[in-house]
C-alpha cells in the first residue's frame, strides 16, 4: 500500500470519528454540565494518549523535556482542554447539535485570518471571498433561515461557537513554534490541564457520577475525539504525498455528522441547516484552493 493510501485511510478514519463527537456531545450534555464532561472526557484522553506513547515506545519523551517546555505545557493545557473545550461544550449545551457543529467547522477561515498578523502571511481576495461565503452561512444557521430579521435562535450559544473557533485557531497558531512532538505535547497539555478542569469542576459542580449513558459518551469524546482522532490525523499528514487531498476528506464530516444526529438524537435536520451548511463547506473550499494552488505549484517547480 502506498503511503498516500494509507493517509487517505488514516483520513478518513480521522473524519469518521468527528463526525460522531457531535452526537456524543448531546448525549453526554443530557445529564452533565459542561465542566463536569470535560473533568470525564480529559481524564479519559490522556491515559488513553498515555497508553499510545507506551505502544510506540516514546513515553521517555514524556520525561526528557526542558522546563521551558513543561512551562510551555501548562500554558497550552490552558488553552487546549480548559478554555477551548469549556467554550466547545458550552455551545453544545446550548445549541442543538446541527447548529453548534457547523458553526465551529469555521475555525479553518478563522485560522486563515489569524495567521495574517500573527504568522506574517498575507491576506488574498480569495480569503475575502472565503469568509463572505462562509458567514453567510453562519448567519443562515444562527437565524434558523430568518436572516432578514437577525434573530439568532440562541445569541450566547452562537457566540461561543464562534469564539471557540478563534480560540482554537489561536492554539494551532501557538503550536506552530511547539517544538515538541505533537502527540507528547497534547498529553503535557492534557496532563497539566486537568487538575485545572477538576478543581474549577470540584469548586461549581461538585464531583458526582453519572447515569453509565452519559459517562460513556464523555469516555468517548476523551478517547476518540481528543485522544485518537489527533494521532490518527497526524498520521494521515505524515504519510501523504498530497497533503490537500487527506485535507479535503474534512469536508465529509459535517454532512456526516447529521446522519448521526438525526438517526441516534432524533433532532429534525431544518432546511436552514443544509443551506448554511453548504455555505460554510463552500468558503473553506475555496479557503482551501489557495493551498492546493500553492502546493502544484511547488509540486512543478521541483
């Protein structure tokens, strides 16, 4: 097998397992508060990470770190579980899960805009465009199709699943001078994190167990979601010859995950959803063309 294939298979792997997580979200949301999932989910993550870095037989780089790097870890576990999945959550919590999912597939455009005055890169009418289209669509799902009136169906929820997009891109845009590895640097962050998540749990909610449903969808958005997806994913970069091909399998997901939602929540997938949805694909595809460009170009050059 080729190495592009077995990206492409590490892909959409990667792209089946996001587009379940918007389904166990719900579930989970059902019973826990937000925090008290992400206590669940991030416990779950890193001693699943921890497990893969034994596998591969990399734990000794747990170890071999600088201080400056274990600093580094405890500021990016700030950002990345504590203030990007509480934001996630709180979202999903709010909005009805064919809402709040779209809505953060926006975090692509968001990356792109960011990169301009923090990574020097420059801003083309294609990003322009891009972000026209996609917000577009942001409005159309918000506003449940009434966009005339500028009604959003729930303000603070919208807002949170826009502001975990900024939040997000912020992350990656940190991690792109994280000299570490990647898979031992989420689980410093995870690690460093989670006494965090568990005392801001433990001084509002408290520590109570729940029903065995709702632990086991946050059991599976700690192991799939932010635990094997992520090394999956990095895999899928590795090993492809044509990173924008792995890249566009993303596009998938979102249409996917209605399935779930519809079939396992029961929530009616509404005619505003599908066209803002369009939208929002639309823009990061043509976000993403500019990359694809790019990289024929390079491909000819060489």
């Amino acid at each position: 097998m080729t190495n592009q294939k077995q990206a492409m298979l590490y892909g959409l792997a990667t792209v089946l397992l996001w587009s379940t997580v918007a389904t166990a979200f719900k579930l989970a949301l059902r019973e826990l508060a937000p925090v008290e999932m992400l206590l669940i989910a991030c416990t779950s993550s890193v001693l699943v990470i921890a497990i893969i870095l034994m596998i591969q037989g990399r734990w000794h780089q747990v170890f071999s770190l600088s201080r400056r790097q274990y600093a580094q870890s405890f500021g990016m576990g700030l950002i990345n579980p504590c203030l990007y999945y509480f934001v996630l959550f709180g979202a999903f919590d709010r909005l009805p899960a064919q809402e709040a999912q779209p809505l953060n597939y926006t975090w692509a455009l968001v990356l792109a805009y960011l990169s301009v005055p923090f990574l020097g890169q420059r801003l083309r009418k294609t990003d322009i465009l891009a972000g026209l289209v996609c917000y577009a669509g942001v409005v159309v799902i918000a506003t449940r199709g009434a966009v005339t009136s500028l009604t959003f169906s729930d303000p603070l929820g919208v807002s949170l699943a826009i502001g975990s997009t900024v939040i997000w891109a912020s992350y990656w845009i940190l991690a792109t001078r994280d000299a570490r590895d990647p898979v031992v640097g989420l689980f410093l962050n995870f690690l460093f994190g989670l006494p965090v998540i568990a005392l801001i749990c433990g001084l509002t909610e408290g520590f109570n167990l729940p029903g065995p449903g709702a632990f086991a969808a946050a059991v599976y958005v700690g192991v799939f979601e932010m635990g094997i997806a992520f090394v999956l994913w990095s895999y899928a970069m590795k090993k492809a010859e044509n990173t924008s091909r792995v890249s566009n399998l993303i596009f998938i997901s979102p249409f996917l995950s209605l399935v779930f939602i519809y079939f396992i929540l029961g929530e009616q997938i509404l005619p505003s959803t599908y066209i803002g949805l369009v939208l929002i694909v639309a823009g990061l595809w043509l976000q993403q063309k500019k990359v694809r460009v790019r990289e024929q170009a390079l491909a000819h050059g060489s």
